[in-house]
C-alpha cells in the first residue's frame, strides 16, 4: 500500500469577474508531483470558511493520512503569535492558519511525521508557540540578503548552511544553494523545535523537532528544485522514511 500524504488546499483570492464567489481551492503542483515521485499519494484537505469545527476535522482527518506536508501559501495571521499586523505584512487567511494548525497538532498527537514547506515552516513554529519576523525587510531581522528572488522561482539563488549532526545535514550535506521566496520567517524557535538550517544573514531556513524525528521543515522549496536537482527530493523522501507502522 502506498502511504497517503495529507495536505490542507490554498485558496485563491484574486476574484474572477464572472464568479466573484468562486475562489478556486488548489494545491502546488510540483508538490503533488513530489509525493507521487517518492511513492505516495497526495489527499488535500480544503478548509472551510468557518474554521469553528476544523479541530474536529482535523482529529478525523488524521486517520485517513500516514504523514502530513504543510505547503507555502499565504502570510500567517500575527494574531496567532501575539502581534498586531505591521504595514508590510501581505495577505492572511486565517480559517485556512486555524485548519492547518489543528492538522498538524492532529498529526503530532497521532504521531505521524511532518513536512513543513515555506509558509510551512512558519505554520508550524507558531503552533508550537514560536513567533515569526511579520516581514524580513521592514523589521530588524539581520536580513542582508534577498530572500524574496526577484529571479525565475525554481532557480538557486542563496546559500543554506546545515547544523551538524541534524537530519537536513544528514539529507543535504553541509551547504546548499537553494531558492527563496519568503518575505516572512522564524524568530523566536518554538520550545520543542531547534535550527538546523541558517542562510549566510542568519535568518532561519531549517527547523526539526528536538526530542524526534516527527518534524522537519525548511524555508526554501525544494519541489521546485528536484527536477533539476535531484537532491532536492530527499526531504520528501525523507518524509516516507519517518512513516512507522
Ligand atoms: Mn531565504
């Protein structure tokens, strides 16, 4: 049996003037191809606009998934960590932040393993308690380099430097170049998350779970990137790896 890899959709919020009403639901497709490649099969979960009933969702959902990937998609609502929204934040969908962070803390209570993409990575450390920079250039971030490529978006464009010993070291080696398209990041680290994975400026690009295997995330996106570069596809290969019966 091929194990099923569970995804909340996005949602898409440019109006169509012929159907103001009909926000198209999808998912990246280089992801979907991704899973399909290691072996799995990708299920995406839409969310509702009425995020009230999305823990029950999410604790039923979770039976019908062996692993969980949390894509890139919109900026995260800074209400959920504690701020008011700063002028250079972008668009939030908060439904789609409620639904998703129900899923994964579904997913983790259920103890099934966790691929946090972009946004991804954000999503998570939030649910788990950290903050994020609302937006990496209008903040004191350290942010030096561009992290938001003006570039066609599956090209390498900046460095990642592996923490020894961690999971993304084990999967990349030691450095990387990779793609980058986030104007928001990690700033204070979840308690039960840490770094393995910094760009040259410092801002977090890697997050994995302290105590286990359950969680790993990166900033960049490696499903744009495996077609070309084939070590790319380690991390969603390595996400099939953490399946345990
Ligand atoms: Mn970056």
């Amino acid at each position: 049996m091929k194990p099923i890899i569970g995804m909340v959709s996005d949602e898409l919020v440019e109006v169509n003037p012929r159907m103001p009403d009909d926000h198209l639901v999808y998912a990246p497709h280089d992801i979907k191809e991704a899973v399909y490649k290691v072996g799995g099969i990708p299920l995406i979960l839409p969310f509702a606009d009425d995020p009230s009933d999305a823990d029950a969702v999410a604790e039923q959902m979770v039976d019908r998934f062996d692993a969980l990937i949390v894509p890139g998609g919109p900026d995260v609502d800074p209400l959920l960590y504690g701020e008011e929204p700063i002028p250079a934040m972008g668009i939030a969908m908060h439904q789609q932040d409620v639904l998703e962070i129900a899923m994964i803390k579904a997913t983790l209570k259920a103890n099934k393993p966790i691929l946090g993409i972009c946004r991804g990575i954000q999503l998570i450390n939030v649910a788990l308690g950290g903050t994020l920079w609302q937006d990496l250039n209008t903040q004191p971030s350290g942010a030096t380099i561009q992290h938001t490529q003006v570039t066609l978006g599956h090209y390498l464009t900046h460095h990642v430097t592996m923490t020894p010993n961690s999971r993304l070291q084990q999967l990349l080696g030691d450095t990387q170049v990779v793609n980058s398209r986030h104007h928001q990041a990690v700033h204070t680290v979840a308690p039960s998350l840490k770094v393995t994975a910094t760009a040259p400026d410092g801002i977090i690009e890697g997050l994995e779970s302290t105590d286990n295997d359950r969680i790993v995330c990166v900033q960049w996106h490696p499903e744009n990137l495996w077609f070309k570069h084939p070590v790319h596809l380690s991390v969603f290969q390595d996400l099939i790896a953490r399946i345990h019966d």
